[in-house]
C-alpha cells in the first residue's frame, strides 16, 4: 500500500499526571476514510487535537504527507518548526468540530471566502467562485447570503465543511461533527461527509453515528482509556469485536 497520508507512531500526550495518549498508533492512507471510535474521556479529541497543531505531544511522532508535525527533518535529525511554518503545515489539515465556529457576523459565503482570501492569498473573485461551488456541493448555494443565525444546525454544520474545503486540505479532520445537532439534522451532514469520502477525501472522523462508520469508513479504530483497543475494517470491528471493551462500547451506542 501507498506511503500513509496520517502516521502516528507512539503518540503520548498528558495533562499534568493524566496519561490521556499512552502510545497511538494510527494511519490513513490518501483516500481512506478511518473512523476513530470510543467512549467519552478515551483521548479522541486529544489526538485529533495534536494532528492539528492545538496540541504538543509527550512523545512519539505524527507525521502528515511524509512531514513529521511541529518538525523539520533535516540529516536525520527533527528541527522544531518556527510558527510560520507550522501555520503551513496546519493548513493542509482541515477540522470540523462539534460546534460550527462560524463568524456569526458574516454571511455563509463570507465565512467561506475568508480564509482563501485571508491565508492563501486568493483573489477575492476568484475566492467567491470558489466558495460558490463549494457551498453547491453541501447544498447550500441557495443560502449563501444568510448569517449563521439564520440557519439550521445542520446548515451551518454544512458551511463549517464548505470552509474547511475552501483551504484544499490533504486531510479532513471531523470531531463529532452531528452530536450538537438534532436528531433530523444529522443525516444531511453525514450526506455531504459521504460524498466527500465517495470523492476520494482522506477523513479522520470521530462519530458516534455507527451506520456512517459502517458504510463510509474503511478502517474503524476503536480507542478507550488513551489506547488503540482494536482496529480493523468496520465488518470485522462493529459485527465481530475481538475485545470484550469493544463489544461493551458497542452494546451501549448501538
Ligand atoms: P474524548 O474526545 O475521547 O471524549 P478527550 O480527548 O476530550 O476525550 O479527553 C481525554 C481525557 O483528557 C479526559 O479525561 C479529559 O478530561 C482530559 N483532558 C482533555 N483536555 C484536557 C486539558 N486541556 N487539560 C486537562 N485534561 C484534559
Ligand atoms: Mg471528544
């Protein structure tokens, strides 16, 4: 198989004497949609944090497209990066969170074209184009003018993604993007993350939504306690666990 576009390799994070990473190890191959699974408190968020630079790790490393994050490798040994660089290297990732985090004074078009004009230097004609197509692809064109306000839960969650893509990540990052949104809003975000991953995007999805992960993942990674417990693809690791901690997870969300 390819060279992974995500590799962790003994990621350990704490929060002062907290072990709340104790050694991940993960990969996602370009194309491949992986969802990471498990209860409240197991470091899900914690690990999609260090991706993304919110975080510093203890130990291990992470590498993104053959870059190792936060570092520069040079003659064999890792230079920490300025934060300029690491700007760069975060822009190739992008992240959905939970809650949308949309400038709630600018309209769905404006939230899109911000960051292309802002930190890609995109012309702004060019930017509104761009963003245009992008919000036709999660269905939103019709409501490019709205204020956040404005829009359901699911429509602003839709715009979050638009503006995620705005940036051309290498990867996409999603952290419970459904669990803030009521029940009957959350199949058209899944909708967009399916046709998304249908269009070949690399995703790293935290989801307690177990029909996404059993259609749209190819890997499901199941993490309790800040440790990878078992991982495989969905057929294997959601209808035939190997671990009792998995089928316990299980039982619970299914
Ligand atoms: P999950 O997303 O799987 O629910 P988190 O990654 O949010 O889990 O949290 C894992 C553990 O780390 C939890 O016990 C949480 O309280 C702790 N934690 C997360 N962030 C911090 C922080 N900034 N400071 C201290 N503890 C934290
Ligand atoms: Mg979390």
């Amino acid at each position: 198989m390819s060279e992974p576009l995500l590799r962790a390799v003994g990621v350990r994070k704490n929060f002062g004497s907290a072990e709340v990473l104790r050694g991940i190890d993960l990969e996602v191959h370009k194309g491949q949609v992986v969802c990471l699974l498990g209860p409240s408190g197991a470091g899900k968020s914690t690990f999609l944090r260090c991706v993304n630079h919110l975080e510093t790790i203890d130990a291990g490393q992470i590498w993104v497209d053959g870059e190792p994050i936060g570092f520069r490798l040079r003659d064999g040994k890792l230079y920490e990066l300025k934060e300029r660089e690491v700007a760069r290297q975060r822009r190739d990732i992008g992240m959905v969170f939970q809650r949308f985090n949309l400038f709630a004074h600018r309209t769905a078009l404006e939230n899109v074209v911000e960051g292309p004009v802002r930190v890609l230097g995109t012309a702004p004609e060019t930017a509104r184009e761009e963003a245009l197509e992008l919000l036709d692809r999660v269905g939103l064109a019709h409501r490019a003018d709205a204020y956040p306000a404005q829009l359901s839960g699911g429509q602003q969650q839709r715009v979050a993604i638009a503006r995620s893509l705005a940036m051309r990540p290498k990867l996409m990052l999603f952290d419970e993007p459904t669990s803030a949104l009521d029940p009957e809003l959350v199949g058209e975000v899944l909708a967009v993350m399916n046709t998304l991953a249908a269009e070949g995007m690399t995703m790293l999805v935290v989801t307690h939504e177990m029909g996404f992960a059993a259609e749209a993942a190819d890997e499901v990674v199941f993490l309790a306690d800040g440790a990878v417990v078992e991982t495989g693809p969905p057929g294997e690791v959601l209808s035939a666990p190997k671990h009792e901690r998995t089928r316990q997870f299980l039982a619970r969300v299914l």
